[in-house]
C-alpha cells in the first residue's frame, strides 16, 4: 500500500522562481527533531538561492532563521521534549569553535530544505532552547545575523572595553546585531548611512556617531582612533574604511554587497602594520555563547517589520529594496 503523507505549506524555490507551494510533510530521523514552525527570518542569502539553486523542476524549500515548537522526536529519545519551545541554530557540522568551518560545513537552507514551512526537520545538534526573554518574532530572525556579528565582533575582532569600532554603512540585521553586542562590551561605536531615517534609527539603538555616506570620512573622524573595522559592503568602502583605522588595528570582512574584488596600497598596509580576518558565520561552541551573551544583557534583535506567510512575496520586495532597518520578520499562523 502506497504510504500517505501530511501535506503542508512551504515557500522556496521551483524552475527558478520564488513561489508558495504544498510539499509533503518530513518525516522524522535518527536523532532528529521535527519542528512546527512560529517564525522565520528573512536573510539577503535568501534573495540569491534561485540563482545558485538553477532552474530545476524538484523545488528546494529556502529560509536560514526560525523558531517553533518540537512536534516530534526519533523514537523518544532526545534532549529534548515535544512542546518545548526551540530556535534553530542554521550553521550546520560546525561544533567546536576553530579558525574556519570544517569542510562539511552547510547553513540551512541550501543545499538542504529551508525552514519557510509548516514543518521542519532538523539534526537537534543544532536545535537550542528559545530564550526566554524573546517573543516568537525575535526569536525566528536572530540566528544567522546575530551568530554572524558575534564571531566578526567577538571572536576574531576581540573587541574590547572602551575601544572604537567603525561599521561602514546600517541598517542591515548583521549590523544592527553589531551595534548592540559592541555596547554591550562597553565600546564606542561609529557607523555610517546616506539615509536620513536610519541615522536616527542607528542613533537610537546606541551609535555614538553616525556619518553621512558620502561625507569625508577622515575628515570628520580626524579625532577618532579606531581600533576595530567590520567591513561588509565590499569595494566601494574598503579603502576608506582602512584609511580612518588606526595603525596596527584590526579589519574583519565577512561581506562585499558592492564588490568582491579591491586593490588596495599593499606596501601602506604593511606599514601601518593593520591586521585583517575574514570570517562566515559560526560554530555551534560560538551560537550558545551568543544565546547565553544575549540573555545576560537581555538584547533583542531589532525588528524592522512583521509579515504573514501568505505576504512573503511582498516581503522579501521590501528586503532586496533595502528598505529595512533590522529583520524581517515572518510569522506562521
């Protein structure tokens, strides 16, 4: 007798587009958790899926982010129990904290089935506790920006008490995760924005000094020592961002949304003795350490705006806009 599956509602991509679609329920593994799904976190990873996926008739579910509630559990054995409330940590086969990824490193939702579904299937290594202090929506969209900024910020920048930190332009989730992590460290931050409406935004969540894009920047920062730069737009910054830090300071580069190839004076660097780090995401050891981290300072993420799964479409418009300023949020009903 031919098996009969749950159906459920999903949102991914299919002979290239971006779509709603009904998919067959997962089914439980060893050693798995099935997760009926509250929230979900849009990330730009998402808005390039398709073009990586290719046009292929068998869809692939996208989505990084998410929380929910356990629904199941492989034969009863687990650490954890059904009903309890869980986020999903989306940096796969990376346990311990290392220089970079192991070689099976994966982030949910490519290769394998995102979380935008009903229900979700997961490894419980990479399931932890929601916080308590997060409602459903701020819970589905921290991870992969907040796990993200915390090893750019924490581990490899080692940002410290009373240091300057410089982040070119705000407004994204990474960032805005940055600004709360490096004032909760007790450091001074600048950053940067051509838009009038997230000067005040960035403002508000904590920037000491916030910069016109287009404005001198060393100029303006002539009094300034940074010591630390997070970098993530690419070419059309990386230059200046490195002319206003400090000699012997440190650069960490974990994006370039403009430009992924630069030149730059090789022989300055080298006298000026900066040191650089690229890095992507996190370990497992570096996720819980953020979780616990967010919870001692009781940070939220900063939610840009709440959709409902059926306006997905609409959503992700506002995110390949830039129209944002933090996450956007989805929420399943």
């Amino acid at each position: 007798m031919k098996k009969e599956f749950k159906r459920m509602k999903a949102y991914g991509v299919q002979n290239g587009n971006l779509k709603q679609m009904v998919l067959n329920e997962p089914e439980v593994g060893k050693g798995q958790v099935k997760i009926k799904m509250k929230s979900f976190g849009l990330n730009h990873r998402d808005l390039h899926i398709p073009d990586r996926y290719g046009v292929k008739e068998n869809p692939l579910i996208i989505g990084s982010d998410g929380a929910g509630i356990v629904e199941d559990i492989w034969d009863g054995e687990s650490r954890f129990q059904i009903g309890e409330e869980v986020v999903i940590n989306p940096s796969l086969n990376w346990y311990e904290n290392s220089d970079a990824p192991p070689e099976n490193f994966e982030i949910v939702g490519m290769p394998s089935h995102g979380t935008f579904a009903e229900k979700f299937v997961i490894s419980e290594d990479f399931v932890e506790k929601k916080p308590d202090h997060l409602n459903w929506e701020e819970a589905g969209v921290f991870a992969l920006a907040g796990l993200t900024g915390f090893r750019a910020l924490i581990t490899k920048g080692q940002i410290q008490e009373k240091e300057t930190l410089f982040i070119p332009g705000v407004g994204s989730g990474v960032h805005t995760h940055i600004i709360l992590f490096a004032k909760a460290k007790g450091a001074r931050v600048i950053t940067t924005t051509r838009d009038s409406g997230k000067m005040q935004f960035a403002k508000e969540l904590g920037a000491d000094v916030v910069l016109n894009t287009f404005e001198d920047w060393e100029e303006a920062l002539r009094n300034e020592k940074i010591d630390l730069v997070i970098e993530s737009v690419g070419g059309a910054t990386f230059n200046r961002s490195l002319d206003v830090l400090k000699k012997g300071g440190r650069m960490v580069t974990f994006g370039s949304s403009t430009n992924d190839e630069i030149t730059f004076n090789l022989r300055k660097f080298f006298y000026g003795q900066y040191k650089m780090f690229g890095t992507t995401m996190g370990s497992r050891e570096e996720f819980r350490y953020l979780l616990s981290f967010m919870e001692q300072h009781h940070i939220k993420p900063v939610l840009d705006k709440v959709f409902l799964f059926n306006e997905l479409d609409q959503a992700f418009e506002r995110l390949d806009k830039q129209h944002q300023f933090g996450k956007i949020a989805i929420r399943y009903e």
